[in-house]
C-alpha cells in the first residue's frame, strides 16, 4: 500500500489528484493554499491537510503541481526538513530547468529521491488520465514512479537525469506556440478571404498542414468560447522559460521570440486568464 501526498490543486492539479484517489490503493493527502480545492478532493476520498508538510510527513511518495519556479522552491524549502530516505519526490510542475535541478539536489541530500515529471495536454486530458508525462532522474527513481505516474498519464517517457524532463515540456510547449502562431495567422488571413475556421481545418487535413492544435482548438476558435483549459498566463510563463534556456546555450530561436511577442501583448491586453487559444485575438488586432 503506497501512501501519496498532492500538494497543488489547481485546474491540471485537481484533475490529476483525482486520478490518483480513484486509482491509488492506499491514502492519498492532499494540501492547496485554496481550502475549497482542499474539500473538493476530500470529498471523493482524498485526507485533508493543513500543510505540505504535514503532507510530507505523512507520504511515502510527495507529488508537488504549481505554476511557477519560486512556488516549487516554497514547497521544498518547507518539505525538506522532514524528508528521509526511501520517500520519492515528484514535480510536475512546468518551471525552470536550473531551479529543478537545483531542488533535486537538496532532496537528494535527505536520503529522498527526485524526478522532475511536467506534463503535456490539458484539463480534458488530465480528467481522462491520458496525459503525456516526461521524466527527468535516475532510472531507479523512473522505475519507482512509474506506477503512480500510469495513473495520471498514458504516455511516460524518461528522457534522462534531473531537469531534462522540464527541458522537453519546454521544447515541446516552444513548439506548440509557433504551431498556434502559424494557425492564428493562416486562419485570420483565410478568415479575411471569405474562408471560415470549419472549413479552413477540413482543408489543411488535406495537406501537410494538419496538427494537433488546429484540430483540438477549431471549434473553441470558431464559438469564441476561450474556457481555459490552459491558460495564456501559464503559457506566456513557460515561453520565456525556453527562451531563456536559449539564450543560456547559445540558441537563436526567432520563432519563438515572434510568438513571445504574440504572448507579451496577450497579457498586456489582460488576456492572462483566457485559454491560450485566446491568442488569436492578438493575430486578429494587429496591425
């Protein structure tokens, strides 16, 4: 019987949580600065805490899900001393590689483990368990992991040790971001043409063309309907994640400052809470 610990319940968090209590054999703590997230879980049979470290304290594996690089050092700084040996620490958080590691370092001290697992998709996927999960750590704590990690997700790749997890989340939200710039771009110049959102999908199918996005995201375009499922302000964040990544080793990625500018006017326009489909409505305003 594995005892987990989530702390982080947030729009992926909560649905990611949830999988773990219907599908985990044995208790499951849950922690979030959002009391009514806290009950939510409880609810469906997670335990309530009052901390993540009461949460620590209790769990054999600790899965941490929060949005930005400071809030996963606020977690660990406050876990770390209760951490001992033969606990598993997972962040699922989407943050800066160098912060992971450097979090992965302190853990290990105690005895603990570590793996960086960020996860690609979104709320509807997370709900469904069918995310995509890459792993950063050793391959022992990969092995260890793996059960839990099969609960919230059905694609689980290692790609490596500490931090190259969060570098493939980055490359790979890097390149969903120029793959949404190209539809906004594409489909408001169709649109300007006579050449509705419905219509333009079906016919890029047809070619090369065809994506994921464009085919998951026409009909949030075409209602207008920006719901988030990931928000705009979580993107904009993990976009100059990669381009400080970038600059670090020496990349030129002129794609992805053209869509950091897409990003920087989305939340300027405070659009940051919107589903980072929402971008369109930039493509649409420029001038």
């Amino acid at each position: 019987m594995t005892k987990i610990g989530f702390v982080g319940l947030g729009i992926m968090g909560e649905a990611m949580c949830g999988n773990i209590v219907r599908k985990n054999d044995g208790p499951v703590y849950v922690f979030d600065f959002v009391k009514e997230k806290v009950d939510k879980l409880a609810e469906i049979g997670a335990i309530a805490c009052s901390s993540s470290k009461e949460v620590a304290e209790k769990c054999d594996v600790f899965v941490s899900m929060v949005p930005k690089s400071e809030h996963s050092r606020a977690v660990y700084d406050e876990i770390i001393p209760v951490l001992r040996k033969g606990q598993l620490c997972i962040d699922m958080s989407t943050i800066d590689p160098s912060v992971s590691v450097e979090i992965s370092k302190k853990v290990k001290e105690t005895g603990a483990e570590f793996i960086d697992a960020p996860v690609v998709k979104s709320r509807p996927a997370a709900e469904a368990g069918k995310l995509g999960i890459y792993v950063g750590g050793s391959e022992e704590a990969y092995r260890q992991a793996l059960p839990i990690l099969s609960f919230m997700g059905e694609n689980v790749i290692r790609m490596g040790d500490n931090g190259r997890g969060l570098v493939m989340k980055i490359c790979h939200n890097a390149l969903v971001s120029q793959i949404q710039n190209g539809v906004n771009e594409t489909s408001t110049l169709a649109a300007r043409n006579g050449i509705d959102i419905q219509t333009f999908a079906k016919a890029i199918s047809y070619g090369g063309g065809q994506n994921f996005y464009l085919d998951s995201k026409k009909d949030v375009i075409e209602k207008e309907d920006f719901t988030t499922a990931f928000s705009i302000a979580n993107m904009h964040k993990d976009v100059h994640i990669c381009l400080k990544l970038a600059e670090q080793t020496n990349t030129k990625m002129p794609g992805e400052e053209n869509a950091a500018r897409v990003y920087d006017k989305a939340m300027e326009e405070n659009l940051g809470g919107e589903d980072f489909a929402a971008t369109i409505k930039v493509v649409r305003g420029l001038k």
